[in-house]
C-alpha cells in the first residue's frame, strides 16, 4: 500500500520546503513533455492544457502532504484518488483511449520523478531515503492511473448503456413511423449515422446474434415492445441500413434456414413500412414448419403478401366466386378446384395442366367440360378469371 510505504519515510523539513517549491516547475515540465510525447495531446487546446497541468499540481501536491505524513497517511490519498477517477471519466467522455491515458501517466511519473529526487538530493536526502522515496513516488502513481482506468471504464460502460438505450428508442419510433422531427432528434441523441434506407429483418432472439454479425454493424436492433407484437411473442426486429440488392441477396444466402424475414428496403423515413410487411409475413408464415427451407424473401412472395392482407376478404371471394362447387362432394370438388387453378394459370394448355395432376390429358379435357357446365360463360370474363386466380392462388 501507499500509506505503508510513506509510513516508512521521513522527509526533513529542508526536503519538504524544497520539494513544494519546486512543484509548479515540476507540473510545468510533467505537462510539457505529455503534450510532446503522447499524440493525442498534443492537438490539446490552451484550456486542456491548463486543466492538465492543475490536475497535475493537484497530485503532486497531494503526494507530498502524503509523504509528510500529517495525521493518517491514507488521509491525503482519498482526494486524490477521486481526483484521477473523476479524470478517467473525463478522459472517455473526451474520446481519448485509456492507453493514451495509461501513458501520459508513464510520461509524467517519469519527468516528475527526475525532477523530484534531483531537488530531494540537493536538500540533502541520503541514498537510502531516496530509494525509498522511488518506491513511494511510483507506488503513488500506480494507484491514481488505476483510479483513473476504473474511471474510464465505468464511463464508457455508462456512455455504451445510456447510448443503447437511446438506440433502443430511435428503432422503436422508426418502426411506429415517428415525425422526421422525432427521428432526427433521436438520431442525434443515439450518435447514430442517418442511413439512405432501410431494411427489415424479423427473426427469433435465438437467432439474432446469428443474423446480426451478418449485417452492417450500424444496424438496430429491438428485441421487445415491438409494435403490434404481442409481449409473448418470439420476435426481435433487426433495421439494417443502406442495404444494396447484392447485399440482400447475399444476406438471404447467409441466413439459410434460420427463421427470418426480410422486409423491402425504403426510405429510412418509411422504415415503418418495411417493418409492417415483414410483420404481416411473418404472420403468414408462422403458422406452418419452415422446415428447410430459406429465410423467407418478401420481395419475392409479393402475391402471396397480397392475397393474406385480409384473409376474410379472401374468404369471402373464394364463397362467392366457387358458389357453383357448392354442390359437390368435397372429393370432387377438391379436385375440380385443382384443375380450375392449373387450367387458369397454364392457360387451358391441357397437356401442362395434365402433367402437373400426374393425368392423362383426356382427364383434363372431361374436367374442363364439367367446369364449364358448372361455370357457364363466366369462365370467358376477364373479371371473373381475375377473382378465380386470387380466390385459388
């Protein structure tokens, strides 16, 4: 410990007034060769220059009242070592390294102490005194750059939580489609870079880490309170920035199987909308295994996206426009509705439309006459083959 050191040496008073005298030159000096010597110093403005040197004199100042031991030998350590912590914070809210930090400490204990015993020897401190006074100079020294590490730290640790939380916020708003005056805002208080465009990614927390190493590290993440997700529900929203058609595709290669959707890219003001088609995809997929299959594209379901936007109004133009099948048996009506499909999106080839039913093609042809007795002219309006494809997808 550093009390137990100064515990251990007496400074006469000829050393002591020696030593304080000389404390202005010695912070001086200390500062001066920090600035030269440490890079990011030396862009350092007047004013930082000043705060330096007086933080300086303040432990210089400190160590020698604790190497005069006046009372209890750890009084005079305490402000001290508020002093470095409190230093350490100020240092990170700066942006400056703790390395760069952890050096200016080796430059001025190195100077201060060249200094410091070539007064000491001059006012008569002996050879065994001086060495003890090494020991407690660089004792002391340790102790207030491990102050000021444990500063440092916490603020960032503070800075990294205050500024997650404040991401956390920009992406909730994102998504509930906030004013460009919210956003803004917000993007200010998250220090975040304000991106071209966004995209959704929907996907389960057990797969976010996964998808999130995948994508720009600038990319926000929610994994709760996400709008019109109920809070039980397995579902965390990644909003990645400026994502280009090669990435994408790249991106949905990398996924694989892991069960993600991905919205389409908007204008960040529209994020909100990326997310709600990656939410309204996400609800029509969920109710089925994914099984094997690929992380789930909806530029490339666009169709599929349309038809389930309002699953009764497809309900109910599927009632109205298959009334005629009313009347058969479910096993034939079953496969009168199959060949109506395929006949409609092959274009009354019946030779496509028979190798897809696994049929000969005169089967085809005998449904097709039952559809047409059962649907009359119908089948010949536009409008109705329109309502048939969307009714039987």
């Amino acid at each position: 410990m550093t009390a137990d050191r100064a515990a251990a040496l007496t400074l006469s008073p000829e050393v002591q007034t020696a030593l304080r005298s000389h404390l202005p030159s010695v912070a001086e000096h200390a500062v001066a060769a920090i600035i030269l010597e440490v890079p990011v110093y030396a862009a350092a403005r007047s004013f930082m220059v000043d705060n330096i040197e007086a933080a300086v004199q303040m432990a210089l100042g400190s160590f020698l009242t604790l190497a005069a031991r006046s009372g209890d030998a750890s009084t005079p350590l305490r402000p001290a070592q508020r002093g470095s912590y409190e230093l350490g914070r100020g240092e990170a809210r700066s942006g400056r390294s703790v390395d760069a930090l952890l050096s200016a400490y080796r430059v001025g204990a190195r100077v201060s102490w060249r200094q410091l015993s070539a007064v000491a020897v001059e006012a008569g401190m002996d050879a065994g005194q001086l060495a003890q006074f090494a020991e407690l100079v660089f004792a002391y020294i340790d102790e207030l750059s491990a102050a000021s590490v444990a500063g440092h730290a916490d603020e960032l640790e503070t800075s990294e939580r205050l500024q997650r939380q404040h991401r956390d916020r920009l992406a909730l708003e994102l998504l509930r489609g906030a004013s460009e005056e919210v956003l803004l805002r917000r993007i200010d208080r998250a220090r975040w870079d304000k991106p071209a465009t966004i995209t959704t990614v929907l996907t389960r927390e057990a797969d976010l880490h996964g998808i999130r190493s995948l994508v720009d590290p600038r990319s926000l993440v929610l994994a709760e309170d996400l709008p019109d997700v109920p809070a039980d529900e397995d579902v965390a929203a990644l909003l990645v920035p400026d994502l280009s058609p090669g990435a994408r595709a790249k991106l949905l290669r990398s996924i694989g199987t892991r069960a993600a959707v991905v919205g389409p890219t908007r204008p960040w003001l529209l994020a909100s909308s990326s997310y709600q088609r990656a939410l309204r995809a996400h609800r029509l997929t969920a109710g089925g295994s994914r099984g094997e299959r690929a992380a789930y594209d909806t530029e490339a379901h666009l169709s599929d996206l349309v038809r389930g936007a309002d699953p009764e109004a497809l309900a109910d133009l599927r009632r109205t426009v298959l009334a005629p099948l009313d009347d058969l048996t479910p096993v034939a009506r079953e496969k009168l509705e199959e060949t109506l499909r395929l006949w409609l999106l092959h274009r009354g080839r019946r030779e496509a439309v028979a190798d897809a039913l696994f049929v000969h093609q005169q089967t085809v042809r005998y449904r097709v006459g039952q559809l047409r007795e059962l649907f009359g002219d119908t089948l010949d309006d536009p409008e109705v083959v329109r309502d048939l494809v969307v009714a039987l997808g």
